[in-house]
C-alpha cells in the first residue's frame, strides 16, 4: 500500500526507541521504503543492526559517519523522503530543529527535506511542559511540522504524565493519513459489513460466533481515510464507532443485516463482506426462557439467507464485490470454492487455526484470491495495516477495469 514511497525516520536517544522498531517493521510490511538515521545516543537504546535487518538499509548512525559523507548523503535522503518521520523526538533535537542548528546527520538531513515532517515527541513529563520544549514545539508548529501528540501514562523513569511516544498504531495512522492525501476513493460509495450476527433463542440466549468486528472496522477507517463514503453495518461488538462514516446502522440477526444490505445495495460501488454470519437460526423463538426438564434438549435449527451469494447475483457489472473466507482445513480450496460460488470479484482467505489470525487478535494473516486466479499471500500483520492493501486491490480491480 505504501509502495513507491519512501519514509525517513529520524531517531534520536530516548526509552522509546524500541517502539520506533516496530513502526519500521509496519511499515515494510505495507512495502514502504524506510530509511534509518539514528544519533549517537540513540544507539545507546537499539543497536543499529536492529533497524538494518528491520529496513534493509543502511542505518546512517552519526557516530561512523564521516562529515565529508553527510553532505552527499544528507541531501539524498532528504530529498528521497516523501514524509519524514523524527521518533522519538527528544527535547534536545526538538530544540535543535526549532532553533536552526545542524550540527549532526539527523538535524541536517531533517533541515533540508521539503517533505512533510511529523514529530512525535518522548520525554519526562517535566521536560516536556518545560516552556523552552513548549516554546519550540509551538515554532515548528508554525513552520508546518506536525506533532504527533505524547500520551499520558507512567513514564520510565517512574513519572505519571504526559510524555510517552505515541503508540504505534497513532503514528501509522499519521504517516498513512499524510500520505493518502490524494483520496484515492474519493466519491467512491463503499458499504461494509463486520462482527458476528447474534440469533436470538429466548430473551436470555443466543447463538452467535467469536468474530470481534476488527477487521470490518479496520476496513471503514482506512476507506474513509481514502476518501471513501462508507456505510458500515455492523454486527453486536465493543468497539467505537469510527469516524467519518456515512452511515452506521447497527443490526443483531443476519435477516436484519440482509435487509439493510439490500436496502442499501444500488448505490454501492463496493461491497465488503467481512461480517462473519450465523447460517442458521433457532426455528422458533421462545417469548419466555426457555425451563431446563431432566430431558436433553434438541434444537431445530433454520438456514438463514447466504447474504454475499445473494449480492453476487444480483450485483451490478461496475459494483466490486470482496468476500471473506474464514477457513479451519482445506483453506486454500474452501477459500477458492467460495469466491466462486459467490461470484465475488475479491476473496480474502485466512486459516484461523495459526497463531495471529484469529477472529479476537489484532493481527491477521491472509491470502487474496482474484476473480481471474491472481493470488497473494501476505504475512502475518495487524488488521489495520491489512486493511489498506485490501483496499489497494479494490483500487487496481478498479484500475483495470
Ligand atoms: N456470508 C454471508 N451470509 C451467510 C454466510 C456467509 O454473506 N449466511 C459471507 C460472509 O460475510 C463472508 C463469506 O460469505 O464474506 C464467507 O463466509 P464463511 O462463514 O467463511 O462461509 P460460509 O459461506 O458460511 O460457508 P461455510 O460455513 O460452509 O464455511
């Protein structure tokens, strides 16, 4: 999703320095490039072989580098950024930045990019309310470098206040909200379905399945990012209702999510099926709770509308269609069996039997199957960055037409 854009990431000393791994680690995963420089006292928290192996480039470390070399080098990456990224940014490059001085590969390179620049800053609590730190954050603020705001918490020095590093996820988030700009969904209508569907037995019981709703949602976010307008419907879960939505129509039984998706189905140009729906329901439904007897309990059970096989016979030639295979054995070909049968365009497949790729977890990892055969498999990666190259495969089926 991130292809052909190149990040710079500026690391200077703090505790915080380990997050930053993780954030080069996403970031590769949603095929950017990234480029590592680190200060010296940056170093003294994460060996420079951990961004390396991490980015798989040359980590630019102050302390190896001769000055004859920044020069050449500091004008290439500063002009190969298309944003760069200072994490954690301490009080002392802070101060460096918001006052002109350039005295080291990372306060020269960051100095002469002409591409955007976000800040996350990390530090003691203290520090950062010190009003020279909040002096200068308001300078680069009014040059036009973006803050990514410390939270509040326990510091590791023992502290509570504001100052930790943003979490992950917050700085993906800015990093892609910088770069999608150009909305390349905008004006697109894109209805999602997430979590489960719960079929009522009696006003105390339920049928139901684990799905968390996380990848529907992580779905809505990422198109409204892209400029989409999003209708999600979703299923019984606890998460918050994202922001930018179109429409948000909440449902509990897969007929309720059959008649809003077929309420809502012409104006869409897209539809994603990740709602994980209950194929029956209890025949009857019991006004009073149900008495345990002595006896075993049979349950009769009625099939429910197969609501995707629906919208793939009834789908407009322009309307794109993505599936979701949720497999336990034989994925690959259930997963294929079902992108036909449904006559999606899109199947997303994924094992949920491997570590990661559960209904609950954050993470997913899955396979993308095409309509013409063209298959991917990517590795295992949260939900939320999955969601955008879900999107980008809409973007190119769209693309060729
Ligand atoms: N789906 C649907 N309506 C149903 C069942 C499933 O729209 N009644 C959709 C899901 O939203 C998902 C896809 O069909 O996009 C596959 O769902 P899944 O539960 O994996 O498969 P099923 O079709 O239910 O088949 P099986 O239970 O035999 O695996």
């Amino acid at each position: 999703m991130l292809k052909g854009k190149t990040i710079v990431i500026g690391v200077s000393g703090g505790i915080a320095v380990y997050k930053v791994c993780d954030v080069v680690s996403r970031l590769k995963k949603l095929n950017a490039t990234v480029h590592v420089i680190m200060t010296e006292a940056a170093t003294e928290f994460v060996a420079p072989l951990t961004f390396q192996s991490l980015s798989q480039q040359p980590v630019v470390v102050d302390m190896f580098e001769k000055v004859e070399k920044w020069d050449i080098e500091h004008i290439a990456l500063a002009k190969a950024a298309d944003i760069f990224l200072v994490a954690p940014a301490t009080a002392n490059i802070i101060g460096k930045m918001a006052n002109g001085i350039a005295d080291d590969m990372l306060s020269t390179t960051v100095m002469a990019t002409k591409a955007p620049v976000l800040v996350a800053p990390a530090m003691n609590t203290n520090m950062y309310d010190n009003p020279i730190v909040q002096k200068n954050i308001k300078s680069l603020k009014e040059f036009g470098y973006q803050f990514i705001e410390p939270e509040s918490g326990r510091l590791a020095c023992g502290d509570m206040g504001k100052g930790k590093l943003a979490d992950v996820d917050t700085i993906i988030q800015a990093i892609n909200r910088e770069l999608i700009k150009d909305q390349p969904m905008k004006g697109l209508k894109v209805l999602i379905t997430a979590g489960p569907t719960r079929e009522p037995l009696d006003p105390v019981r339920y049928l139901t399945n684990h799905s968390s709703g996380k990848m529907g949602y992580a779905i809505a976010e990422a198109a409204v990012l892209k400029g989409a307008e999003v209708t999600l419907i979703s299923g019984p879960v606890t998460l918050r209702e994202p922001t930018g939505l179109k429409d948000f129509v909440q449902i509990q039984t897969a007929e309720e999510m059959f008649s809003i998706v077929k309420e809502n189905l012409s104006e869409q140009d897209i539809i994603i099926k990740s709602a994980a729906v209950a194929d029956y329901r209890p025949r009857y439904y019991r006004d009073n709770k149900i008495k345990k007897s002595d006896e075993d309990l049979e349950l009769q059970l009625n099939r429910n509308p197969d609501i995707l096989k629906w919208i793939g016979m009834h789908k407009e030639d322009h309307q794109i269609i993505v599936g979701f295979a949720a497999e336990t054995n034989d994925v690959m070909e259930n997963g294929i069996k079902k992108l036909k049968a449904k006559q999606t365009d899109l199947i997303v497949i994924n094992d949920i039997t491997k570590a990661g790729a559960g209904f609950k977890s954050d993470t997913n990892k899955v396979t993308l199957v095409h309509k013409d055969g063209n298959e991917k498999s990517y590795p295992l990666m949260p939900k939320k960055d999955l969601a955008h190259i879900i999107l980008e495969n809409i973007i190119d089926i769209r693309k060729d037409g």
